[in-house]
C-alpha cells in the first residue's frame, strides 16, 4: 500500500512540474496562393501567451506577419501586438485592463496602418441586481464608437438596455 502511494504521488509531482513548463504550439498551412507558419507560446506559470505568424503569397514571395502578446500583472494583464500587410503597412496596439473592486477598466492606444492614431477606453461594472458594461474608441481624436449595456435581472427577469453609436465609414 505504502508503495502504491508513493507511486502516486511521484507520477503527480512529475505531471505538475511538466504541467508549469511553457507549452508551444505551432501550426502550418499550406494552400494553392498562400503558405503559412504561427507560432503560439503559453507559459501559465508566469502568465504569458505570445503569437507569431507569417504568411506568404506564393505569386510574388511578399510576406505579412502578426504578432500578439499578452502578460498577466497582479491587477489584470496588458497587451500588445503589430501587423505588416503584403503591401508593407504596419499596424499595431497597446492595452491594458485592471481588476476594480466590482469589474474591471480598460484603457488601450494604437496606430493604423494609414497612420491613424487609435484609442480606446472601457469598463464593466457589477451591480446589485447585474451589470453595466461601455466601450468607446476613437480615430484621430474623433469618436468612432460607443456601446453602452444596462443588464439587470430583478426577480429572475433578465432586462438588457444596450445603446450602440457608430461613425459611418467613408467608401
């Protein structure tokens, strides 16, 4: 019986030292126009998660990458990330969201890849009887979007309220 535990409790201790070890996923596809590789990193233990891809046209060997990663800190977590077209274009963000008492605040910048300057603001906040949740983002100083949800749930019946204001985009 002795033996028995102590097996048990070896194979469990091995499973968890494996189990805190950076996990790495990568995936190929490869198709008539285009082929691709992404890379996905995942640490749980210090709470990373990073992707890599890269995509090329068969047609002329242009490439276009992305790249996202994401890093837990003791109020939330912040990210990041970029994207290059075919045509050279680069995009890319920054954003971070903290923990509150009752939700959470979200706050995040980025450029387009015409330049634009990107901000974004938001936040979910519990309630008595549900939540409220806003989202605003901006291009260039100048309102893009803005949703509002009201949800609440008195005596079991779910009532949503949700307000949803978009610029319209030029063709």
């Amino acid at each position: 019986m002795k033996k028995l535990i102590a097996i048990t409790l070896s194979a469990t201790l091995l499973a968890g030292a494996a189990f805190a070890e950076p996990v790495t996923r990568t995936s190929t596809f490869d198709g008539p126009k285009a082929s691709s590789t992404k890379t996905n990193v995942r640490d749980k233990e210090a709470g990373t998660f990073s992707s890599d891809k890269v995509t090329t046209r068969k047609s002329d060997g242009a490439t276009a990458t992305t790249e996202r990663d994401r890093q837990r800190t003791d109020t939330g977590f912040t990210g990041s990330g970029s994207r290059t077209g075919f045509n050279g274009q680069t995009s890319s963000y920054e954003y971070e969201r903290t923990r509150t008492d009752n939700g959470w605040t979200a706050t995040g910048s980025g450029t387009g890849p015409k330049g634009g300057a990107y901000s974004y603001t938001g936040s979910k906040t519990r309630t008595d009887d549900g939540f409220t949740a806003s989202r605003s983002a901006s291009r260039n100083g100048t309102e893009v979007y803005n949703r509002t949800d009201r949800v609440s749930r008195p005596n079991g019946i779910v009532t949503r309220d949700t307000s949803v204001i978009r610029k319209q985009r030029k063709r």
